[in-house]
C-alpha cells in the first residue's frame, strides 16, 4: 500500500507521541474498524479507523488521494475505544 501523508505532521506525531506514520504500512487492516468521519465537510472523504498494528490497536485518520492512502493522524487507541474493537 502505497502512503503518503504532510511532513510537518508527521514530525509533529514523532515529536509528541513517539509515533511514525509510516508503521500504518504495516496495519492489518483485515481486522480493523473504519466509519467516516462526517464532523464536518472536509472537501473529501475522510476516514477513522481503529486498526491492529504491531499487536496494538491505533486510531488513524486518513483519505485516498489518488492511489495513495493520505495518513492525516495517528494515535493508541483509548481504553474506550479498544473495548469498541473487542479488545480487552
């Protein structure tokens, strides 16, 4: 899967919470639970997904541009929203 995302948020993720854009590469998006993100009108089709990556599950924002997926942000899932997924 092809990714591609804003440099300065990327810094910004690695900077503030010790995570890089790149590990969504590795998703198991097989196993992961996505809804669009309606809150407000982007211009575009956003996403959220609460997705598996390295054994840990990940809330990641993201939108297709042209082929590629445009990561928007990426965090560790809350309590709450692993009980969402089924994880305990």
């Amino acid at each position: 899967m092809d990714l591609d995302w804003d440099p300065k948020k990327r810094d910004d993720t690695l900077k503030e919470r010790g995570l890089d854009f790149a590990i969504v590469a590795e998703a198991d998006w097989d196993d992961a639970l996505t809804v669009e993100d309606s809150r407000t009108d982007y211009g575009e089709a956003r996403f959220v997904s609460l997705v598996p990556i390295h054994e840990r599950l990940y809330v990641v924002a993201w939108c297709m541009r042209g082929d590629k997926l445009r990561v928007i942000s990426l965090r560790k899932a809350n309590a709450r929203e692993r009980k969402i997924h089924g994880e305990s």
